[in-house]
C-alpha cells in the first residue's frame, strides 16, 4: 500500500470513530444542571450533572441566614443545616450534585473566650478555634493587680454577682497605697494585718471566695436580643496578701455547658424558623 493509499484509510476510519462517539443531545425537562448524552446504535439517553460549583450566599446574622435559607428552601427542595466549627451551614443538594451553600460565621465573644481559656474549655471544634489548648490555663486570669483586676471588671466582665465584688476590688487597691507609706515604721506583717482589716470593710464585707461572672457566649449582634446565648459562670476568687494580687479560675466543666446551651438554643430556634430544612445541631457537611 503506497502513502496515498494509506493516508485515505486513516481519514476513513477517523469518520467512521466519529460517528461512534457518543454526543450531547438536547432533550426537555432537563435541569439547569443536567445535560442529555446519546450513544450511537442505543436508545437509552445518559442524563448526567454538569460540574458546577455551588453557588454561595454569606449571611451577616441569624436573620438574614434564616430568609436567604427560606427563599432557596421548599417541600421538593429540602435544606440542610449545620451548628459548628464557628459557623453555621445549609446547603441543598440536587441528587450527588450541590447547588447552594449558605454561611454565617460565628465567632466567640471575646469575653467568654477569656473565661473559656482560663477553664481550658474544650469546645473549638463545634464553635471555632479562638479556644485555646493551653498547658497554662490556671495562669489567664492568675496573678492581677488591682489596677488590672479593676479594669478586667470595667471591660469584659461587667456584670457580676455580687454587685460588691467591683467595689470591693478598688478599695484594696486604695488602701494598698495608704499603706504603703508606713511598711518601714510597723513592718510587713501589720500592713498585711491592716490590707486584711480594709478588705472587710466599715459594714463587714470581704472579698467573697466565689463569684458569678454573666457573658454573652457568642458576638451578640448575630442574634436578636430575646435568644443571645449567655453563659453564667462561677470563677472561685483568691487574694494574695503579700502582693495584693487577684486570681479567679472558673468552676471545671461550666464553660463546656454553656456552650452546649448555645448549641441547642440555636438548633431549637433553627428548627422553628426553618420548615424545609432538617437541623443538626453537631456536625459538619462533606
């Protein structure tokens, strides 16, 4: 066979290959997504998903989750959502294909995140990673001057029980300094003896060995103002004499419950306000 020859049965059989190739082929009903293949000598249409990713929707806070989610979501169009790793999450699914996915992140608020750090709470895998694994978690909160305990209790935890504890903190600081002065004339030991007589106060008030500390769980301009997680946790309190020093260590185990608090209100409201979805209150999608 000379050149020419061979040449020709090459294109023959390149027309004959693709005539047997399978084509796409338009066909009605079809979704956005799907798309008709037709093989050659066979009467049976694949239908098959385009390789699209899903679109994305963010969300700034609860309510605006909860109306981008319904608008998507219907009886034939079921959603589903998840609380955890810091955000929550719906997607919807087209049979193995996902067409939307749905976001609102939720960060700790900061002042929990204090009290958590302190207790070494373990909850970042459900609400984020602002927990820390700590080997020092004791020290956080260990170890604070009155000037810092003060300013502790005028930032990040404002509301306290007892209401005394705050004004109770400033007047060690105050009497601290009155007494500084006379630590060469009576000696170290009268001054603590003095700082101790002070810290019960003119009506016989002392620092308590307990208080309750009140934080909101997660940032509270994500939620409305009836349903913000809030958390209520006893810290046990020690005052250092020698060096008029504070330390508070929350109760072990309270900052886990609360955020397993947070976690079901949110699912139960999750599951009110969203008819198509299902709720899972712990876990993530693939």
């Amino acid at each position: 066979m000379d050149l020419e020859k061979a040449i020709g049965k090459i294109a023959e059989l390149a027309q004959v290959a693709g005539r047997a190739l399978p084509t796409e082929i338009k066909l009605s009903g079809l979704g956005p997504d799907e798309y008709a293949i037709a093989f050659p000598g066979e009467k049976d249409v694949d239908i098959r998903y385009k390789p699209t990713p899903p679109r994305r929707h963010l969300a700034f806070d609860l309510d605006a989750f909860e109306r981008i989610v319904n608008d998507l979501t219907s009886e034939d169009k079921p959603g589903r959502v998840y609380i955890g790793r810091g955000e929550i999450v719906c997607v919807l699914d087209h049979g193995d294909h996902r067409l939307h996915r749905i976001t609102m992140k939720m960060p700790m608020h900061e002042s929990f995140v204090v009290l958590a750090n302190a207790s070494n709470a373990h909850g970042k895998d459900w609400l984020g990673e602002a927990i820390e694994e700590r080997d020092d978690s004791a020290e956080v909160l260990a170890g604070m001057t009155q000037k810092q305990m003060d300013w502790l209790l005028r930032t990040q935890f404002t509301d306290v029980t007892p209401a005394s504890f705050a004004p109770l903190v400033r007047k060690v600081r105050a009497v601290r300094g009155a007494n500084i002065a006379s630590e060469t004339q009576h000696g170290r030991a009268s001054v603590d003896r003095d700082i101790q007589a002070e810290v019960r106060g003119a009506d016989g008030q002392e620092i308590p060995s307990e208080v309750t500390i009140e934080v909101p769980v997660l940032m509270e301009h994500l939620f409305p103002e009836a349903m913000i997680p809030r958390a209520r946790v006893r810290c046990a309190v020690r005052l250092n004499l020698d060096d008029v020093t504070f330390t508070l260590r929350p109760q072990p185990g309270l900052c886990e419950i609360a955020i397993g608090e947070a976690v079901d209100a949110i699912e139960q409201r999750l599951k009110q306000q969203l008819p198509h979805c299902v709720v899972y209150g712990y876990g993530w999608p693939e």
